[in-house]
C-alpha cells in the first residue's frame, strides 16, 4: 500500500479538481440566475403591496424558512406529519442505511443523542444484513451455473451468461424500471426519476428528491413498503457491482502486467523455454463472486495464524531447564550437552589425549623391538634400585589417562635460568633415542 498511495491521492485530488470544476461550469450559472429571480420576485412584492416594508417581508420570509427548517409543509393547506410511526421507520431506516436524505432530521437535544447511539449499533447491523442478502444472489448464481453446466454449456458461455444476468437484473430492476414508477406517483419526469434512484442507492442522499413525502398526493398503502424494499435490494445489488467492478479492473491490471512482463522476458531470453499448459479440469460450478470469499490478509489474520501454528506444536519430552528455557518450544531447538565454551575445553583435551595415545603406542612398539632384539620373551619388568627412585618407565593412570615417564639414564635435565636472574619452575629434558642406543651398542 505504502507504493501505491502517493499514486491515489494524486488521483484522488486530480477527480476531484476536474469533477469541481465541471460542477462550477454547469451549476454557477444556475445559481446566478436563480438569485436575481430571487431579488427580482422580492422586489415585484413590494411593489404590488405598497403598505409592505422590505423589512416586513424579511421578517414574513425568514419566519417562512424556520418552520420548513422544521418540517412544517409550508404551501397549501394540508400538513404532514413527519413524525408518525410510518415516517419514523422511514427515518431510522435512513440513519442504518446511511443514506441520510436530509429533508427531515432531529431538532431535540434528546432526539439528537439517541440518534447517535442509534446510528453506532445499527449501521454496522445493516451492513452486515446487506453483505449477506448479496451473498444470498451470489448463490443464486451459482445455481444457474450448475443448471447450465449440466445442461452441457461451456464455462466461458456460462460465466458470459451469468455476469450479463447480473448486469441486465440490476440495471433493469434498480436503475432503468423505477423512474417510471416515480413519474406515474410522484409527477416526477424520467431524468428526476433516475438522478433520485442514484443518488439513493448509492446512500448520497441529498434530501432534494423524497419518495412519498409529498402532503398533496394520495399514495397507496404498499407504495412506501415497496419502495423500502427496494431500497435495501438496491444497496446488495449496488455493493456487489461495486466490488465486482473493482475485481475485474484489478484483475485486468495483473493480466496486462504479466503479459507486459512474459512480453520483455521473451525480449530478453528468445530460447526459454516455453510453459507447460496443465490440464483444465472440468468444473462443476462457476461463482462470479469467488473473491469475496476470500480472506484478506492483514495483521489480523497473520497474527491469529502465527498463534494457532504455536498451539499446535507440542514441547519437547524431558527437557532440562539446564538445557534449554522452559518457555520456548524446544521442536526446533537442538539439545546441547555442554555449553558452547565447555565443548571447546574438551575438544582441546581431545587432541592432548588422542597425541598422549599415540605416543604410548609408539613406545610399546619401541619396547617390543628391543624384547626381540635381546631374545627375551617374557615382559619387560622395572629394575629398582637402592635407596632410589624407580629406574624404569613407570607407567601412571590419572582419570583414565595413561603418561610414560622415561628413565633417568636416558634422560639429561637441564634448568633454565630467567633472564632477569631469577629462578623459574621450568625444565629442559632431553630423552635419548634407546633404538638408537641398542644400534651403537650392536656396533660396537
């Protein structure tokens, strides 16, 4: 949304400048003109009665324009009351369809607050009652679609038939027919009829044409009932034609944009290759109306989605809190066994290890060879000295771990001194190759 709005407000403001000023062309004039009428009829006044002041008649004339303000019928003898039950639906009836006509509202204080309350329970009431009386003719659709697809009509002839269906029907029962109803009641010419048909269903309401309010005209009892009726199966029809239309122009919008974009695709790539077609399978149903089942997706529905996918994973079995947080599902976590630092530590002592194992094993290869070499068969055992400590390799197991320490005679320790004159803890030994021993004493 956030591409696409500069592009519409622009739109926005350029309809409205061009329809302002179409509207000052054509009804400027008229205004002009009825205004002098105005000052002239005024002036004609006072000049037939001389006895009246311009002051008078000001005065008679605004008296005039308070009590139609009111209600009160101002020409002729007959007055009507704007108030009674019949009206009164009538008038609540405007407020839950919005239209608002304007030539009767409250004047009360009371009237006015209860018209408030009233309009916030009953227009969202009456909206939805209209969503579902135009998905009460969208079924009706698709019911003829099935008739017709049995019938043997293909899908395109039955989706042409039933958009022209829904076309004809309302142009014809909402639009075209009901001007000529008004002109035989009301007196109103064709053009009257159809502005007035209009600007009701589309909820404008400007007040200056009613149906049925008029004191000097006998109306039959179910005229205004009709009327009604067809006032709320004019706003379903109109909502549905409105949302349909808006669907066709988008939809048009992403066909040309695809074609524009396979058309530079094909520019750019000449020897892609071509799309495979999958088969189309037969339906057994059409629903011109299909996209006002489907769901819009807005944060609302993201986030109710992202909740149910939390509540249908199950937490992991035997989870320790040392492991991992209780509060996060563990289906996706990996269990450690030791921490990250802890893992290091040990990767580290594994490699000491693995270097301690293999020089162990090279030793008792060494040993091995110098058994044979002294045709010794039994195993080799530490000779003790003494008074002394032991004179052989003595073996010693820390946690599992096995050291080889060499002999003292095959060993030379050397301290080292630190380089400022003090003493240190670390010590140089040099180990003599006993292969290499046994080589110079066989020479030798």
């Amino acid at each position: 949304m956030a591409d696409k709005g500069p592009f519409l407000t622009s739109c926005i403001i350029f309809y409205l400048s061009i329809g302002a000023a179409i509207f000052q062309i054509l009804e400027e004039p008229n205004w002009k003109s009825a205004t002098d009428e105005y000052i002239l009829q005024k002036e004609n006044i006072l000049k037939n009665y001389a006895c009246l002041t311009e002051e008078s008649l000001d005065e008679i004339l605004e008296i005039v324009s308070e009590a139609a303000g009111q209600g009160v019928t101002i020409t002729g003898d007959k007055q009507r009351n704007s108030w009674d039950w019949a009206n009164s639906v009538i008038f609540a009836s405007t407020i839950v369809t919005t239209i608002g006509f304007g030539n009767v509202a409250p004047k009360t204080k009371g009237g006015r607050v209860f018209c408030i309350l009233y309009g916030l329970c009953g227009i969202p009431l009456c909206l939805v009652w209209i969503s579902q009386l135009g998905s009460f003719f969208g079924d009706r659709a698709k019911r003829l679609s099935q008739v017709l697809i049995r019938k043997g009509v293909s899908v395109k002839k039955v989706q042409l038939i039933c958009t022209a269906l829904f076309l004809l029907w309302g142009l014809l029962v909402h639009l075209v027919i009901p001007p000529f109803v008004f002109m035989s009641m009301e007196g109103w010419s064709y053009l009257d009829g159809l502005y007035f048909s209009f600007i009701t269903l589309t909820t404008v309401g400007f007040g200056d044409y009613v149906a049925g309010v008029n004191p000097n005209i006998q109306y039959p009892r179910l005229y205004r009932v009709f009327a009604e009726l067809w006032i709320y199966m004019g706003l379903a029809w109109l909502s549905l034609f409105f949302s349909w239309n808006v669907h066709m122009v988008v939809e048009a919008h992403k066909v040309l944009k695809k074609r524009r974009h396979r058309h530079r695709h094909y520019d750019e790539e000449p020897n892609s290759v071509e799309e495979k077609h999958n088969p189309e399978v037969r339906r057994s149903v059409i629903d011109i109306f299909n996209f006002l089942s489907k769901e819009e997706e807005d944060y609302g529905t993201v986030i109710k989605a992202i909740g149910s996918t939390a509540n249908n994973l199950q937490p992991a079995n035997n989870i320790n809190r040392s492991k991992s947080c209780s509060d996060i599902l563990a289906n996706n976590i990996q269990t450690l066994d030791q921490s990250p630092r802890h893992r290091r530590m040990i990767s580290i002592s594994e490699v000491f290890i693995n270097a301690i194992a293999g020089a162990d094993k090279q030793e008792n290869e060494v040993r091995l060879i110098i058994q044979e070499s002294n045709g010794d068969t039994e195993p080799a055992q530490c000779v003790r000295a003494d008074n002394e400590k032991d004179s052989c390799a003595s073996d010693s197991e820390t946690e599992g771990i096995t050291f080889t320490v060499p002999t003292k005679d095959a060993m030379e320790e050397e301290s080292v001194q630190h380089p400022d004159g003090g003493g240190t803890r670390f010590t140089i030994s040099k180990v003599v190759d006993v292969k290499l021993l046994m080589d110079k004493d066989e020479k030798g």
